[in-house]
C-alpha cells in the first residue's frame, strides 16, 4: 500500500510487502539514509475527480468521515460507469485508500476508519502496514493519483477492481524532524493495485484482499 518513489523498503512477504513497496512508488537504489525504512505510503487515496457520492450521502450511509490533512491531495481518474454496483465500489474503494492514509497520519494502526473498508487478509496485512510507519515515526504528504480502474461485479456480492497509481509527488515525512524525503520519478514511482471486495451488510463494499506491483508496465506513461 505505499506509494511514492524509491519505496525504503524494509517489506515483509505476501500482502504487507505489496502494500509496503506500492505506497512509495518510487526507486532511488536502495540508496536512503538508515532511518528510511519505510516503504512509501501506500494506500493512496485520490481526491475530486472521481465517481465517487457527495460528502453528505456518504456519512448519511454511516460511512466514517474523513478529514484529511491539507498537505495530502488526491486525484481519481476514475468517471462513473452508468452502473450502480460498480460505481459504488468506485466510491467505497475511494474512501479506503484515503482511510489507509488517514491513520498513517494518526499514527494509528488500528483506526477504526481504515477497519471500516478493510476485512481479513487485507486488514491484517493493512495495519502491518501502517504500523511500520508508526514504528518508523514516519508520515506521508504530497499528491496521489489514482487511473485506468477496471472493477467487475458479480451477482454473488463480490467484485474485483484494479486500478493504478502515480506516487511521483508523494513522498515520506519524518515527524521527529518534519524532514520530507523527496525522490525523483522512475518506473517504480508507477504501481498497479489488484482488490477483491465484498458487499457485506450494512451495503459497503469492503476489501478482503489486496496485491500491488511496483514498476508495473500498465500504468507507466
């Protein structure tokens, strides 16, 4: 789930070492001082362009408020299909990338905010995620963009969504010393994410599990 450039890696297997290399979607060699471990910030999240409800439709389907920071902004290139299930998927897996990146800045990896999109495999590898900047005392800051969505639905509540990421503008802050580790783009600033979701009860679509590929030729200009 990170994002921006020259991802510091310090990356476990499975989903944790997807979301960790995604989120910082660049590559500088490995070359960052000792205390970049972290691997970017995944989660991304984007911000007006996009399919997803008004403020207002979506606190009144009890879905949590986000308040993001300033220093974070996000982009969705991601219109409305024409189709209500998939555009609510749209709209839901919005909310969680910007959830994901909401508890990183609360240092929190536990946040019920980021729980509410996430179930099983993705939620344990997500709070292993932001735990690592937590442990790291690492924040994010910059822009994320979020394209070429490609979600299907099925009649049985499911649903797959891949999409891409540019981390090219998004970078690692450091807390103790507000130090923002600024990375030059590369291929590895680009990453593609691949999701699968359910609808559970209270009808949101929720992500069970989730993989990335830094570097990915698909999302690369």
């Amino acid at each position: 789930m990170t994002r921006r450039s020259r991802l510091l890696t310090t990356a476990t297997a499975g989903v944790t070492a997807a979301l960790l290399l995604a989120g910082c979607g660049g590559g500088d060699g490995g070359k960052s001082k000792s205390n970049d471990k972290i691997a970017g910030a995944d989660t991304g999240a984007s911000a007006s362009a996009s399919a997803s409800p008004s403020a207002s439709a979506s606190e009144a389907a009890g879905r949590p408020k986000l308040d993001m920071p300033s220093d974070l902004s996000y982009t969705f290139e991601w219109p409305q299909t024409g189709n209500a299930d998939k555009d609510e998927v749209l709209a839901d897996s919005e909310q969680s990338i910007k959830a994901v990146d909401l508890a990183i800045v609360h240092q929190d990896a536990l946040d019920k905010v980021y729980l509410y999109y996430y179930e099983g495999e993705a939620a344990a590898g997500t709070q292993k995620f932001i735990q690592n900047y937590v442990d790291h005392k690492a924040s994010i800051t910059g822009a994320y963009r979020f394209y070429s969505p490609d979600v299907a639905v099925s009649k049985d509540g499911t649903a797959s969504l891949s999409y891409c990421e540019d981390q090219g503008k998004a970078f690692v802050k450091y807390l103790k010393t507000n130090e923002i580790r600024k990375t030059k783009v590369t291929a590895k600033s680009y990453v593609i994410y691949h999701t699968s979701l359910k609808k559970n009860t209270k009808g949101v679509w929720v992500i069970e599990k989730i993989i990335s590929q830094i570097g990915s030729a698909e999302c690369q200009p």
